[in-house]
C-alpha cells in the first residue's frame, strides 16, 4: 500500500515541478517583453518632445519667447551638441563630443548615462539645429552646457536659441 502512494505521489511532484518553471518562465517572458514596449516609447516620446521643442525655437521670432511642457521620458536628459563638457567634465584639449548623426549643431534628448555622445548616438534621439543651443539648468552662466536632466515635469522657456529650466530662471537673467 506504501508503494502505490510513492508511486503516485512522485509523477504528480513531477508535474507540479514543470508547471511551477513554466510558470516563472512565462512571468520573465512578459516581464521581458514589457520592457521592450517601455524603451521603445520612451524613445518615441524623446523624439515626439525634441521635434516640438525645435520646431518652436525655429518658429520664434527675434526677440519673442515661449514656454513648453517636458514631462518624458523621466531619467533623461536634454543636451545641446556641440558640448564643452565631456562626461567626466569640461574637455580641455580636442574636438568637443558631438554624436556622429549630428552635422554642426543638434539638440538630443537621451539616457542619462556615460558616455553621453555615443549614447544619444545609440540611444537617443538628436535633431540637427541651425545654431548651438544653449541649456541654463540655473541662474549660473557657466551652467550653459550642461546636461538639463528630465526628472519631474518642467516648463521649459524658449528665448531665441535658448532654453532654461524655468521661465524665473530667465527673468533673474
């Protein structure tokens, strides 16, 4: 009688034992594939924001200014090319980093990761500009080149070719 329910007992085991695997095989599948979806439409939304963000610095007339609402992709940043600051700090010899999509000037909005160039290059979304676009994060003038990060929504002013974090952060120019 004992070994009737050993010998029931393990095929069932057995099959209980494949279904839990295919189970957790199944949940990091559709993990995986969530995760596939959400880079590619942060990746949309970068390009959907930096094409509306150029089209306006193109439509401003001379002297005139405007603000616009950035709220994605989070944990990304915003960077004017050609940048004097490398991602270790300010470049002291050599040509500044550009991505090699970019002719002579662009605006890119990429991962906020190292090294910056190659990444909004493989990763990012960049649009050529007629003239260097100069990001203010602060009320600091040698903040011009940095990065502007994308943590939380931002409504960013557009004067001229200029961009600042805040529209006090023009006003205290």
């Amino acid at each position: 009688m004992n070994k009737n329910k050993k010998a029931i007992l393990l095929p069932e085991g057995l099959k209980l034992m494949i279904a839990l695997v295919c189970i957790i095989l199944l949940i990091y599948l559709a993990y995986s594939f969530y995760q596939i979806f959400i880079a590619k439409s942060d990746l949309e939304k970068a390009r959907a924001n930096l094409n509306a963000i150029v089209g306006k610095i193109e439509s401003l007339e001379i002297g005139k200014g405007i603000g616009y609402l950035l709220y994605s992709p989070r944990n990304w940043i915003l960077i004017s090319f050609p940048n004097i600051y490398s991602s270790h700090g300010p470049l002291s010899e050599g040509e500044p980093e550009i991505p090699k999509s970019c002719d002579k000037f662009c605006l890119c909005i990429c991962p906020n990761v190292i090294p910056r160039a190659e990444t909004c290059e493989e990763r990012g979304a960049c649009k050529d500009t007629k003239e260097k676009i100069k990001i203010y994060r602060s009320e600091d003038i040698a903040e011009q080149d940095y990065p502007l990060e994308i943590t939380e929504i931002m409504n960013l002013y557009i004067w001229d070719n200029d961009i600042y974090k805040s529209k006090e952060i023009f006003d205290k120019r």
